[in-house]
C-alpha cells in the first residue's frame, strides 16, 4: 500500500545530518530517522531508504556554510526540496532546549503545517559572480588591515604622517623617506610594505576579473542600468545585483525590509517604540549602498564619468536616476538642516535608493539568456538595444473626490 507524503526536515552540519520524518495529516506520526553523515553519499542511502515506504518526500533544511550543494543535489534527483532561512524558523520563548534531533523535529512539522517560507536559490553561474564579488571584499578588507598594521608600527615609534590624505602619491613618498635605526625595524617596515603591496595587487586582480566576466553574465543590464544612479559605481551596482538577484521580485517596500534598512520597532498599546534598523537583511549590500548614498550629499550635478555611464543608457533609465538624484540631494539637505545625525541621514538616503534601484529594474527587462521569464512575461528582442526590454508602469487611477 502506498503511503502518503512524508515531510522530511534535516538539521545540516559540516560532519552530520539529524533526519526527522513527519508523516502526512494533523495528526500524522513524527519520528527519528537517524543521524547519518554529512556527505552526499550518506544521504543518498538514507533517501533510498526513505523512498522504499513509496510515498513522495518533501526535505527541508536551514540555509548554512554548506551552501545549497544537498539543495542541487536532490532536485537533482527529482526531490522537492525547500531551503529556509534560519531566522525565519519560528521558536517558542519557552523552548530552552536546543539539540540536532529537536531542530530536524521542529524543521519536519513546521514544514508539514506550511509555516517555512521557502529562500531563494540563486543559479550556480550566479552564486559564482557572488563568491568573485565576496573574494574582492575579503581581499579589500585584507588591505586594510595590512595597512592599519603598517600604521600601528609606524605610530609606536612616533613616526605620524603630516598631510591630509593617507597612501597618496605623497603619503607613499613619505613611507619611503623612513628610516630606522636597528635593522630589526628596517626588515619590519620592509615586510608591512610588501603584504600591503601584495593586498592591493590582489584587489586589482580580482577586480579586472569581474569587468571581465560581467559581460558574459546575464544580470549584465541590470549592473549598466544600475550605474546610472549617482554613487552607483560598478562594483556596488555588481554587489547588489549579486546578493539579491532579481530585484522585481520583491516590492519596494519588501526590498527595503529584506536589507535590514527599516527602523526596529517595539509597540504595544499605546506605547510606540522605534529603534534603529534591523539589520537583518544582507550585510554586504547594505555596507555599499550605505558608501554610495554618500554621494547625494552634494548638490544635484552629472559630472563627466557619471555622463560617461549614462551615454549608451536608454532615455527612461537616464530619467529615472536624475529624479533619484533630485529626489535624494533635497532630502539629505533637508534632514541636514533639520539637525539630524549624518548617520542616521545617510541610511535613510540609501534605504530611499534602494527604491530607485527597483524603479531602474522594472524598466529592465529580463536578461535574453535567462531561461525562464519573471512572473510570466516572456522577453522581447528587437532593435539595436535587444538587452534592455523597457516596461511601462502602469499610472495610478485618480480617485474622484466625493459629491
């Protein structure tokens, strides 16, 4: 006899899997499959093992350092599987118990009830412009710290640099003039200076391997689109479409909650709390719209390299980043004038970017390589601009005033 489907919740780490099986219905058994290993292998056997019953499986785990390999792995295999965030999952207060068998429990019947909101998988071409992207900051942020390493040294043995701007052409030119006395501190000078040579050699590196690679991508409109915003260089407009994907799937609102750029709030009653943002979206996207909304601190101007950007860009896009430009200028101006900290003016600049953003990419069509249409609607082609497929939004109907 064939049994009804059994949701399957796994509780992933490096070394281990926890298996929890919920069978079908409200009142459906719930019971402990196993602990197997953590490798591909182990859970081919303990899905075999599963599938013999004959009823269809639906696995769900937390998203983790294991990437989505199990997630390709069994749809693969032509499984339903369902990958969730873990900050997602509902808890209990009461819950004080937190062991691998208990999270695939609670994974399985949650999974069962409906509750898990499934995450979205990013396409392995795009996971790998993501990991390119990421190799980039991780080699960013290693120059930095080599350099703050080299001042560390430098600042000990009361060497303090005189001009405006660190590593200019002027500040190299005083690095090379210091001279000390123990060879000891010579080979250290000479050491910090190599790493910090070697960290930027390795950013520009990296660097011109994603402008090589982008035009090979098939998010590559969205990141010339992108850059029509002012502050919007390459690498953030990358950044951005990278982490999040596409960004029509989201509403502007949604977009701005799904980047922790909403204020926290704690209310109840007739007590309203409101803290600072949640932060509970992406970090990476969330730093660089933060530098770039630095740029709408100036008055409203298209200087030669943002022209440059936009020259090949089509009329509607242009038109959509300078209403940005206007919109956002007269907004940091005005909270400025009203007293508020820059900080807090400058995240409630990229958080209104953020919208814009999703304004450009309405305008963008779907990429002619992709291999499915977002939300139904197949791409056009035509003319000499066949990557960018315009959209026009549809006007808001006027409400009539009452007789």
């Amino acid at each position: 006899m064939k049994r009804d489907s059994m949701f399957v919740g796994m509780d992933v780490h490096q070394k281990s899997i926890d298996i929890t099986v919920a069978e079908a219905g409200h009142d459906g058994k719930v019971w402990h499959f196993g602990c197997i290993g953590g490798d591909l292998k182990a859970l081919d056997k303990a899905v075999d093992k599963l599938l013999e019953a004959g009823g269809p499986l639906h696995v769900v785990y937390e998203a983790g350092p294991s990437g989505y390999v199990i997630y390709r792995h069994l749809q693969g295999r032509g499984l339903q599987c369902t990958v969730v965030a873990p900050a997602q999952v509902p808890k209990k207060a009461s819950d004080r118990i937190k062991t691998d068998r208990r999270d695939s429990q609670k994974l399985a019947v949650q999974h069962r009830a409906g509750a898990l909101r499934a995450i979205y998988v990013p396409e392995p071409a795009d996971e790998a412009m993501r990991d390119l992207v990421r190799a980039r900051e991780d080699a960013v942020e290693a120059r930095r710290r080599a350099r703050q390493h080299l001042n560390s040294f430098l600042l000990r043995h009361g060497r303090r640099y005189g001009g405006k701007t660190k590593w200019s052409t002027a500040h190299r030119g005083w690095l090379a003039e210091q001279r000390f006395e123990h060879s000891a501190q010579r080979v250290t000078l000479e050491e910090y200076l190599g790493t910090i040579a070697e960290a930027e050699q390795r950013v520009e590196r990296v660097s011109q391997q994603i402008r090589t690679l982008l035009p090979t991508w098939r998010w590559h409109p969205y990141v010339e689109a992108l850059q029509a915003l002012r502050g919007v260089s390459w690498i953030v407009a990358t950044t951005v479409v990278a982490e999040v994907g596409d960004l029509r799937r989201f509403r502007p609102r949604e977009l701005m909650g799904f980047l922790g750029m909403v204020p926290s709030e704690y209310s109840s009653g007739d007590t309203k709390r409101r803290g600072t943002i949640t932060k509970s979206g992406n970090a990476h996207v969330r730093r660089v719209l933060c530098e770039a909304a630095w740029a709408y601190a100036q008055r409203p101007a298209i200087s030669r390299e943002l022209l440059q950007r936009q020259q090949a860009l089509p009329q509607e896009i242009r038109a959509l980043a300078w209403k940005a430009q206007l919109r956002l200028c007269a907004r940091f101006a005005h909270l400025s004038a009203a007293r508020k900290h820059r900080n807090k003016i400058n995240t409630a600049i990229a958080r209104e970017l953020t919208g814009f953003m999703w304004a450009i990419a309405g305008a963008v069509g779907q990429p002619a390589t992709a291999t499915a249409s977002v939300r139904g609607r197949a791409t056009a082609k035509s003319g000499a601009h066949a990557q960018y497929v315009l959209r026009r939004q549809p006007r808001p109907a006027r409400k009539r005033a009452a007789a």
